[in-house]
RNA sequence: GCGCGUAUAGCUCAGCGGUAGAGCGCCCGCUUCACACGCGGGAGGUCCCUGGUUCGAACCCAGGUACGCGCACCA
C-alpha cells in the first residue's frame, strides 16, 4: 500500500457512507458492471423489477423490494450465473393522466380545452421529464440493473407487444364487448377494475319508503340511495316471503317519477333484510342487473358518466348526486313516503384513486373472459412450477383465481394504449392493429386497463413477439419479488400471460416481502404522516445500513418499521471499515491473503468462516434475509471483531516479521471472505474496502463468490480456543464482581486438556499471570478444563459469586436428576437425548462438589 | 361476513417439541495503540388466557381474548 493510501486509511476513523456512495456506484458505471450481455457465459438468471408506477417515488416498500431484488442479484452475478434484472416503469393510466391534468389546472386550463391529441403529447412531455425519477431513485440504493434497458409500458416497441397480445385474445374469443354493470367513477369518467375498488364501512341511512300499489295497496322498499328510485324498473320480493305473495304480480307505481313497474318475485331477495321488498335498479345494482337481466326489465340510468342527474326527472337534470339525494328525501318526505329511517353501517366502495364513491352503473365495455386463461395460472402453482414464499400466500392467488370474473378491460382515458378496434361509419367494427384500409374508419377512443399491459412485463421487456436473443436468453426468468398487495394485479396476471403467450411460466418462484408497518402497526399512510422516506434514510444512514435495516426486518410476517434496526446497519458498517482498517494498516507490506492457518486462532476462525460461509449460502438462496444478516453480524462482530482481532493483534505487533507475515496473510483471506459473504447486503462499504485490499484485483461485484469447501475445518484448534474464550470471559467477570480493574493481575493455573497449549493467549487477553501453583486460588470451569485463579485479593469477593453459582448448579442438577428418575423421560425420549441430560448431570454434579470443597476449604 | 397473520425482556423482533435469545434502551466500570457509531461486566421474561396431546410444550391441537392485514354486490 503506498503512503497515501496509507494515511487516508489512518485518517479515516469512521466510514463516512455519504463520501463513498457516489464514488463507488461511478466505479461500478464506469466498468459497465451491471450490463447484461445475451452472450456472455453462465447460466440465466433473471429477475424483472416490478414495474412502478411512473409518477411514482421511492417509498418504503420499493426500497425493501429492491433491496431484496439487488442482494439476490448480486449474489447470483458473483455465483457466475449471467443476470440480468431488468428496470422500467408502467404508464399508469389514470394516475398519471391525473397528475398532467393537475399541472393544465394550475394554468388554468384543462385536457377538454387542449383536445385528446394535444393533452397526450403534453403527458408524453412530462413522461420524458421526470418520468425516470423513481429508476433513479434506485440507484441511490445500489440497485444493480442494468440501467440502458430501462423499459416503460407506453415505449413504441413494448406498445405493439400489448396490441398484439390484445389481438390475439380477441381472436381467440376472450376478448369481447359487452353491456354490463361496470365500476363507474365519475370523477375519472371511466370505468374502473374491481381490484380498484376499495371497500370501506360507511354509516348511512337506509329509508323505508313506501310505493303504491294498484288496488289500494301498499308496499314499503328499504334503500340508502333514494335518489336510485329515479331508476327503478319493478319491485321485487321473495317468493317464499307470505307478507307479499299477495302483491307478485301487480303494479306498483315508482314515487319521483311515477313509472308503473311489476311486482315480481326472485329468490335473491332476502327476507330478513330492511323490509323484504326490493327496489329492483338494474342500471346500478349488481344484484339488479341480474334480477333485470332474468325477468327482461330495463335498465335506464338516473345519472350520466359525468355524475350528472339525467332526464328521467327532466325537472333534475343536471343537478349532482348529492343534490339529486337531498331532492329524493325532501320530496319523499313532503309526501310521507318515508315511513322509517334507521342508521345503517355497510361497506361501500370506493374509486382508490379519486376517493369518491364508486357507481355502479351499465356501460358498453371490453371484457376479458378469465376463467381459461385462470386455469392455466392456476396449474402451474398447484403443480409447483411456481413456488410462493411464503407458501401461505399462495392461498390469496388461489382464492382470486378460483372465483374469477370477466375483467373490465377499457378505460375512458385519454392516456393509454387505445384499443385496436376500429369503428366503420356503418357502427360495424374490426380487430387489428393497423387501420383497415378504405375511408371513414374511426379508432376506438377507449384505452386499455394499465395492469392490462404491466402483465406482458417478463416477455416484453425481452422484444418479444420478436423472437431476440435477450428473449431467448432470460426468458422465462427465475424469481419475482413483491409485496402482497400485488399478487392479483400482477403476478396472477403475468403467470397466465406468460404461459399463453411466451410460451411458458413468467418465473419460478414468487417471493413475497413483508409490508413493513408504521411504528403503530398498521400501515404506513401519507394522510396520517405515518410514512418514511428511505431516501431520508439513505442520507442519514447511508445505504448500506438502510439495506441492512430493511432486510433484517424482512422475515414471513409483517414488521413494524424500527428505526434502530438501521442505525443497527449503520454500526454495522462502521465497525466493518475499523476491522478492516486493522487488518490492512497492521499486515504486512508484502502479505497477500491466504488461509496460511499457521496459528490455532487462525485455524479456529478458518473453521468458523466455513461454517458461516455455508450457513449464508443457505440462507441467501432460501430467501431467509433476516436470518443471514444475524449470522453475519454475529460473526463479524462477536467471533472476529471480539475475539479474532484481539488475537491477531498480539502477532501482528510483534517484531517477528515471519510470524507477522503468516498472520497477516489469514487475517487478509477472513477479511476478503468476509467481504464477498457481504457485498449481496451491503455493496457500498464492501466495494470502498475491497479497494484497499492488496494485490491486483478487479471490482468486489464482479468477483467470485465461492462455497465453503476450500476451507479447511480444524476441531481442535476450534475447541482449544473455545476453551480460551470461556477462561477469559471468567476472569473478566471475576474481576468485574471483585470491583477490579480491568487489567489487574491475576493468578492462572491451567489445567490439562485444549487450553493447555494456550498460555500466551490466556496471558494476553486474559492480562494474566501463568503460574504453576495457586495455593488457596478458586477453581473455574473452562470448557474441558479446570482452572486455578489465584490472588488472595479475589477471595473475599469472589465468596458471594461462590454461593451464587452453587446454588445455579444445584438447581440445575436437581432438574437433570429428577428428569433422569422420571421412568418416561429415560425410557421413551430419544438416546441422544438421554445421553446428553446424563452428561449434564455428572458435569453439574463434578462442578458442585468442586465449589463445595472449595467453600469448605475456605470456612475450614 | 369469509380468509390469513400476530401475541416471547421496557422497545423492535428471532427461536417453533428437549438448558429462554439478539439489537437498542437501562445499571456498573473502562481516555485498552481498528472503532466511544467503541470496549468489559450486569440486571431484566407466569414465552396472552384456559383446556388438551406428549416422558417433556414458548413451540403441536382445541376454545377464548386482543390487535393487524386481505377478500367480500345484502338493498
């Protein structure tokens, strides 16, 4: 290392993430690290980032996600395998079109005065201004994709892929148009998918209102919407319901309006709710439109796509629903119609997107019919060829699919793929992607369902209907990482798609992430100000410990977000760098890392790095994140912070200059081991070390990372030095307990058995004295051997500690005994078992009459 | 309404049939030559309740209780 380096490795006593993120991440661009090649060697593997939202920013659950997405990625890169993992955006429709449309506001103008044309090249110059936002926000993360394949669903390329996959349904007969109860959200004028419905309770009222019926007779209907009434077509009660079977079939005469409509009866209609009468609405109810549809009634619409009351009452054209509500109840109640009114709680839903009321009203709209195209998803889960994780999840796939319906696949928007349908003067229509030939033809004016599109993801990123080398490369891809919220939207989607169309399953496994909470626990939420930015996070705690936070919060459940679990990472990073810094500012100038071993705690923490090693291997490929970051923490902080380096620090002091060499070249191997087990989690501060490292080395992320085989395990060494950590652990605590000083001198006496060899190191980490007799010392127990500590100063002190320890041993030998006489414990659990509460009970019984004697000793 | 999940140390969470764990916080002590974003020591738990299975239950089963999250057209 030359001087420079040297002193700017001295000088920097803490790792400062905000000076090395920028300056490793243009170290990664500059090598073109993360661009993916079609034909470089290795075998595929692919990941594709769930599109966000293109207005979108970085929020707490894309950043867990791809955190997660970028440890995998990593991983598999520095495994061999040639990755790709694959950015972009969707369009998101309505979102976006409400976002440019908020802008036109402001200048006081909006997308109805600019013309469809014009307000779709003005959404286009927003998209080509900050459409790109969030996928940098990605890199601020470390996010390894490959950045110059970055796709969005609206690109000319991906565009045809969604018309053709359109055209291809239709042709098949899945696609069809149709009149049916739609979602309608006004706001919007558009209709809208069930998935965005949202339901919440909401306390209403529900009227009782009284119709009449021809020949003097009444019948009282319950709603929560009187304005509806405008719409009624008949009334209906159930068949088996006596309290009207004497009105089924007569006329009752509709209030408001005055329309003459049926009484009819349909077992839908349950008795015990309201009054069991039914006012039958087929424009708007669910329900309705099927009573309407099987008894041939009509379905007029009280309000228009604007929200808008229309001229079934001409005197209340115009007005809006809420002015329409207020009419329907003044009126009915100036005629006494209303005979009740009582509070009512239900669930109603809502447009998630402009949060008013969703109407459900009949409407001419595109339909894909599901249950097909469902089977085919459903088989390959079933079957195993998609794997959720966690595998319970896979029952909220399961329950959608099962109990599909037609998915409403038009949007009255002007932003969009517009659907490839064209309309002939004659109101006759085709399929196809070009415009037919011949005059007069009009384009469909509605656009496609978003989720319609970001379902071709996998395959369309890759060119296809092309047939490209990156399609044949990536495709299918290996895994997909999401939050639950998702799994209907899109990967249900994706799945049936992928199979029906690119020939084969999207991806094997399906790994769902925790939702992390807010520190309540529940979710986070932008109106209770309950969200956290992580690119706050980032700034303040660097990426790295942001990653590392995230991902030890990432288990099977759900997590309350923790604060202190990223400082935790911060620390961690931090404490990293000074390891290292220990290592590279105290090895020799001329070692170069190698598993030498040529000491016993050098073997030991070989053997310790081969177990983590295989353990993190494990623990990587099963998705176990917060597991591997415990596992990694513990042994870089405890086994080779704690212990490791106070070892080595005795040899790489010492004047010896070839103990000093062989000493350095482990601590350099467990030092680059150590980083390549880590880079996965935690890329940025690995890579800033990794530079410091001698010899001639390329980038951390494009080094190799390799199994645990090449290390050599050594028992011995292992248990000797376990031996040493428990003697020193003792003496640290006897002086604790003695009210010593943590160097004071003590006495030792070490017994036969591991620790026997290890004098020096007792010595040194211990700051004891090795004698050879301890007349009057108090026996300590050290893994397999026992020890003499000396020192009449300890004896008073340690008298207290004494008592302690004999009354924990004896309790615990009591609890092996009886658990040895009980007749069902030794003669039906397992020999093992048997076997090592036996063990237990002679070392507890050895320990006590060892302390025993002892105490005698000194009373006597 | 249906489904899923969670209840373990003050806080956030691991553990999921055989000696109760981590980080933070707390207490005591350290200007130890990588790190005070540190070092050493310590205290702290009827593992939600009630039953059951088992030689043995924080862990499995049943029933409660509380909380969270999905899904859902009762007007």
């Amino acid at each position: 290392m030359d001087a420079d380096r040297r002193a700017a490795l001295e000088e920097r006593t803490r790792y400062e993430p905000a000076e090395s993120e920028a300056r490793v991440f243009g170290r990664w661009e500059a090598a073109h690290a993360f661009d993916a090649e079609p034909d470089a060697p290795g075998d595929r593997y692919c990941i594709c980032l769930p599109p966000p939202n293109v207005t979108g920013s970085l929020h707490m659950g894309h950043a867990l996600n791809g955190a997660v997405q970028d440890t995998l990625i990593r991983l598999k890169r520095m495994q061999g395998r040639n990755v790709l993992w694959q950015p972009g955006t969707d369009h998101a429709g309505i979102a976006t079109q409400m976002v440019v449309e908020r802008e036109l506001a402001k200048e006081g103008v909006s997308r109805h005065d600019l013309g469809r044309e014009a307000f779709v090249e003005r959404v286009w110059a927003w998209r080509r201004q900050t459409g790109s936002t969030i996928i940098e926000q990605y890199k601020r993360l470390g996010a390894s994709m490959d950045y110059r394949r970055e796709r969005f669903t609206m690109d000319a390329d991906y565009a045809r892929a969604v018309l053709e996959v359109f055209v291809r349904l239709h042709e098949r007969g899945l696609i069809y148009r149709d009149s049916r109860l739609v979602n309608w959200s006004w706001p919007l004028r558009t209709a809208i998918s069930d998935l965005e419905v949202e339901h919440r309770e909401v306390d209403d009222t529900l009227y009782h209102v009284r119709y009449d019926v021809d020949g003097g007779d009444e019948i009282v209907i319950a709603t929560v919407r009187p304005v509806t009434i405008l719409a009624d077509t008949a009334v209906a009660v159930n068949p088996a319901d006596e309290r009207y079977r004497h009105l089924v079939g007569r006329t009752a005469t509709v209030p408001l309006v005055g329309r003459r409509v049926p009484i009819i009866a349909d077992d839908r209609v349950e008795i015990g709710f309201g009054s069991g009468a039914l006012k039958v609405t087929p424009g708007h109810d669910p329900t309705d439109f099927e009573i309407g549809r099987d008894h041939g009634l009509s379905a007029p619409l009280f309000m228009d796509e604007t929200g808008k009351l229309t001229d079934l009452k001409p005197e209340w054209e115009g007005r809006s629903l809420a002015e329409g509500h207020d009419a329907a109840v003044a009126q009915l109640r100036a005629e006494g119609r209303i005979v009740r009114e009582e509070p009512l709680r239900h669930a109603v839903g809502f447009c998630q997107r402009s949060g008013a009321r969703v109407e459900p009203l009949v409407s001419l709209q595109w339909f894909c019919r599901m249950e097909e195209l469902a089977a085919t998803a459903i088989d390959a889960v079933r079957s195993d060829r998609i794997r959720f994780h966690p595998r319970r999840l896979e029952k909220v796939f399961f329950d959608w699919m099962e109990s599909i319906r037609p998915w409403c696949i038009s949007r009255q928007l002007w932003w969009g793929h517009r659907l490839p349908v064209w309309f002939a003067p004659d109101g006759s229509h085709v399929v196809q992607i070009e415009r037919p030939d011949g005059d007069g033809w009009e384009q469909s004016t509605d656009v496609l369902d978003t989720w319609f599109s970001s379902a071709l993801w996998p395959y369309a990123t890759l060119g296809w209907p092309l047939d490209t080398a990156s399609l044949r490369r990536w495709y299918p891809g290996d895994v997909l990482v999401t939050g639950r919220d998702i799994i209907n939207l899109w990967v249900a989607r994706m799945i049936f798609t992928g199979i029906e169309f690119a020939g084969d399953i999207p991806f094997t496994d399906v790994y769902i992430n925790s939702t992390i909470q807010a520190a309540d626990g529940r979710r986070m939420s932008k109106s209770l100000g309950t969200g956290v930015d992580p690119l706050d996070l980032i700034d303040r705690y660097g990426a790295d410990a942001t990653r590392y936070g995230l991902l030890k919060m990432c288990s099977t459940q759900d997590v309350r977000f923790a604060e202190g679990m990223i400082d935790e990472g911060r620390a961690f990073a931090n404490k990293l760098w000074n390891a290292s810094r220990l290592i590279l500012l105290g090895a020799s100038a001329a070692a170069l890392p190698a598993p030498t071993g040529a000491d016993p705690v050098d073997r030991w923490i070989l053997t310790r790095l081969g177990e983590v090693n295989a353990t993190a291997i494990t623990l990587y490929e099963t998705y176990q994140f917060s597991a591997l970051v415990k596992e990694l923490y513990a042994f870089v902080w405890n086994d080779v912070c704690d212990w490791y380096l106070e070892a080595l620090k005795i040899r790489l002091y010492t004047d010896d200059e070839a103990i000093r060499q062989a000493a350095s070249e482990t601590g350099l191997y467990v030092l680059e081991r150590i980083l390549v087990l880590l880079h996965p989690l935690l890329p940025f501060v690995t890579e800033e070390i990794w530079a410091h490292l001698p010899g001639d080395r390329g980038l951390l992320m494009q080094a190799r990372f390799e199994a645990a085989d090449d290390i050599r395990a050594d028992p011995a060494a292992a248990a000797a030095v376990g031996a040493v950590i428990e003697l020193v652990t003792e003496l640290r605590r006897m002086r604790s307990d003695a009210g010593l000083g943590p160097r004071e001198p003590l006495d030792v006496l070490l017994a036969d058995g591991a620790i026997a060899g290890q004098a020096d190191l007792v010595r040194a980490l211990g700051h004891a004295t090795i004698v050879s007799a301890a007349p009057g010392g108090v026996p300590v127990t050290a893994g397999d051997a026992q020890v003499l500590v000396g020192g009449a100063a300890l004896a008073t002190a340690l008298h207290t500690k004494l008592e302690r320890r004999r009354a924990t041993v004896a309790g615990e030998l009591a609890k092996a005994r009886a658990k040895l006489a009980n007749p069902g414990f030794s003669d039906r659990a397992p020999a093992a078992v048997v076997a090592e509460e036996r063990e237990r009970e002679a070392r507890f019984a050895a320990e006590l009459s060892a302390i025993e004697a002892r105490v005698a000793d000194r009373d006597g």
